[in-house]
C-alpha cells in the first residue's frame, strides 16, 4: 500500500467522513465503495474469521436485532466482537 499504513488511511478517511463502520446491513467481507463512501468490511473486526464474516454478508440484510441473532445463531463471543467494533 506504500508509505501509509490502511489503518492510517481509514483514520484519515473517516476524519473527512467518508468511511463508514461495520454494518450488518451494508458491509461484505472485504470494504466496499458505495455512493463515494467505504464501508468497512467484516476484515476489520479481529477475530471474526471469515466463515463469520462471509455468512453475515450473505445472509442480510437485518433490520433489527432480535432477527439478526434469531437467523444466525452466532457464538456469544461473534457477537460481543462485532459489538466491540461498533458495529452498526
């Protein structure tokens, strides 16, 4: 990536406000760029894993949490990670 770390680029970016945090509804496992904005993927909450992460993005969007839980049946410990990230 060159001279700049990405963690300094997403802290740059997310000081001008376009990067966008972890979103059940909006994030894939990888960033992605929607609408001049980044969502952050699933890569950036350590210790999701990407079989977590890949089931999230392929079986959403949700609109609230109790079906977000009901549908995934995610360890204690996924979820306490993706809240941890604030993810929204």
């Amino acid at each position: 990536m060159g001279f700049y770390t990405p963690d300094s680029l997403i802290k740059a970016a997310r000081h001008d406000g376009v990067v966008l945090p972890v979103c059940v509804i909006h994030s894939k496992w990888e960033a992605d760029l929607e609408t001049g904005a980044i969502w952050l993927g699933f890569t950036q909450v350590v210790g999701l894993g990407e079989e977590t992460g890949r089931l999230i993005e392929s079986r959403g969007p949700w609109w609230r949490l109790e079906d977000f839980l009901k549908d995934l049946t995610l360890a204690r410990e996924k979820v306490s990670l993706l809240a941890s990230a604030n993810a929204n």
